[in-house]
C-alpha cells in the first residue's frame, strides 16, 4: 500500500479515535475568567482614589450598583425533548477532498454543501453490500473524501451504526465503485457501490475513465 493511501486512511481512522476533533457540532468550550480571584478582589490605586472623591452627581442621583458583565451564550436550537443543542454553521463542515490515485494528491477541494451530502447519502442507500477483497489498494481513478455532519444513519445488512466520513473510489464513471468508512471502534468498512457516476462527475466536473470531462 502506498504511503500517501495508507496516511490518508490513518488519519480518518485517528479522527474517529478521537470523539473531541469530530465535535463539530458542539458549542466552543467556556473559557474561565483570564484574570485570577485575587487579582479580581484587589483594587488599583486609581479605582481607590477615585471611589474616595465624592461625585458631583452623587448626592442628587440614588445609589445603584454597576450592572455585570454576562458572558455571551452562543447560539442554540431546541431539540423535540426540549434540551438545546448548538446549531452547525456550514462553515464548521470541512470541505471534501478530491485527491488523484495515480498521482497520490489532493487536486481540489469541494464545498461540502447540501447537495453534495444528498449525493453522500443516495451512495449509501445504492450501496450492495460488503466488498470480498481481503486488502483494497486502488491505483487509479479518483478518491473523494467527505465529512458528514451530523453522521448519516445506516440500517443494512452489511452495517448498522453512524458514518461520520465516507470514502468514495471510481476508477470509472459507470462502476462498480467503492465507499469506505470506518466505524466508532475504528473498524474499516469497505462497500460495493453499483452506481452510475455519470451526473455526478458532470456536475462537478471531475474526470474520470468513461466521464464526459475525460472525453
């Protein structure tokens, strides 16, 4: 296997170890007050002398106490029990990778917008079942690599459980093809994909054996 496929399948798999880097859809960790209790509780000379000189207004206006600061709350959607979640900001969804197998680099970045998810989620439900090769090294075509946030839901014969990323392999417009993901434990899954690439290729102007971008 090569270096560039075998980085490229060890980083997803070190992502899904970590549940903390595919948080995206959760709020910014609150930060504690920057400045220490003591700090806070001991007044500056100035702030001294000056809560000693009488204010002109002082007399004529009633005593109030300053209004504090509040930390901001960042943005929330209620869910149906009731208990708000943060909402996705698309800029929070990383953009899909298409990388050239032969030449083992990234060449474009897609935004990971609606309909490439829709796109995502129809390869999925196209999807025939488990892959019988015992080891997966492609060496030509294209590779596309897409965050999915939140993570589809797949109920199959041949899985049951959340994708949180998917990897589409084409070596051709008309296929088969491949989709691999890996689970929560990390456990790589590799997938028939009988589906006709063709629309899919046009649009987003991918060249591929059999594409019309390759004619």
């Amino acid at each position: 296997m090569s270096k560039f496929f075998a980085g490229l399948l060890l980083t997803a798999a070190l992502l899904l170890a970590c549940p903390a880097s595919l948080a995206l859809a959760g709020p910014p960790a609150r930060i504690a007050t920057p400045i220490s209790a003591a700090a806070a509780s001991a007044p500056s000379p100035t702030a001294a002398a000056a809560a000693s000189a009488p204010s002109p207004t002082a007399a004529a206006s009633p005593t109030h106490a300053p209004a504090q600061p509040t930390a901001a709350v960042p943005p929330s959607t209620a869910t149906p029990s009731g208990k708000p979640t943060a909402s996705v900001p698309p800029s929070a969804v990383p953009d899909a990778e298409l990388f050239d197998v032969k030449r083992e680099q990234v060449i474009r970045l897609i935004p990971a917008d609606s309909r490439l998810r829709q796109e995502a989620d129809r390869w999925l439900s196209a999807a025939s079942g488990k892959a019988g090769e015992l080891a997966f090294e492609p060496h030509k075509g294209i590779g596309l690599r897409i965050a999915l946030v939140p993570p589809a839901v797949v109920d199959r014969d041949w899985y049951r459980g959340p994708v949180r990323e998917l990897f589409l392999f084409a070596e051709d417009a008309k296929g088969p093809h491949r989709l691999l993901f890996f689970d929560d434990d990390s456990r790589m899954h590799l997938i028939v994909l009988p589906y006709d690439l063709t629309a899919f290729l046009r649009d987003y102007r991918i060249a591929v054996a059999g594409s019309e971008q390759a004619e």
